[in-house]
C-alpha cells in the first residue's frame, strides 16, 4: 500500500505522503496538507487521524461505520492560510451504488495547541480579516 500514490491527489507515494501523517511520524504544519490528509485518513478509514485532527468543540463522535464510502478522488481549489485561522475549498468525489457523487466544502482550520485541527465547513469564504 505504501508504494501506492497517495489517495489525496498529490501525484507523490502514499509512503512519501500522508503515510507520514497518519502513522504520526509528523504533523501537518500547514492547514491544506492537513487537509489532504484527513482526506487521505477518510479514504483509508483511519477514524484515530480523523479525531486526532479534529477540534473538541466540533468532533461529532462518529464510528468506524461511517468511514465505508467510498472515496476516489481529491480537488483543493484553493486555500488561504493565516497566523490563526486557515481556509481551504475542496471537492471530494466518492461512490455509492455505483454512482459518482461530490461533496463541496469550504473548510475552516484552526490552531489548537499549535497544530493545525479541522473547526467546522462555512457557508461561503470569509471576510478579508480572516
Ligand atoms: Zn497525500
């Protein structure tokens, strides 16, 4: 599986990416790379990595049996980091019953404890304070 290219889109070796992430070797310091990898955690239903990343105040507590979909393929349209506070659009294509599905979000990341962690999904870009 290592040698695999990385589920996230990144075109480099799972082993070369996320790999490094999941298995907590390191920790994203930018939000897209997080990002990526809780894609990647998604895709490979590593709930550990997902809670791990995930804010307190926002994880919904959800089990192993959510992490069945089937995801195929990543798109990061674009991301804004800040000091605080980062924001990253993505789509995320899965499969369920033979159909081709997309999920678009606009996510919001925040610095918790000096790392990077998923907060919520916003309803439209921030304001330029952000
Ligand atoms: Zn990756």
């Amino acid at each position: 599986m290592t040698e695999q290219p990385c589920p996230c889109g990144s075109g480099k070796k799972f082993k070369a990416c996320c790999n490094l992430y999941l298995s907590g070797q390191a920790y994203p310091k930018m939000a897209e790379s997080l990002m990526r990898s809780r894609y990647s955690a998604y895709a490979m239903g590593n709930l550990a990595y997902l809670r791990k990343t995930w804010h307190p105040e926002t994880y919904p507590g959800f089990n192993a049996d959510d992490l069945e979909t089937q995801w195929t393929r990543l798109e990061v349209i674009k991301s804004k980091a800040g000091l605080k506070k980062s924001v990253v659009e993505f789509k995320a294509w899965y499969t369920e019953n033979d159909q081709e599905h997309v999920i678009h979000e606009i996510s919001l990341f925040k610095l918790y404890k000096k790392r990077w962690v998923y907060l919520e999904p916003l309803p439209s870009w921030p304001q330029a304070d952000q």
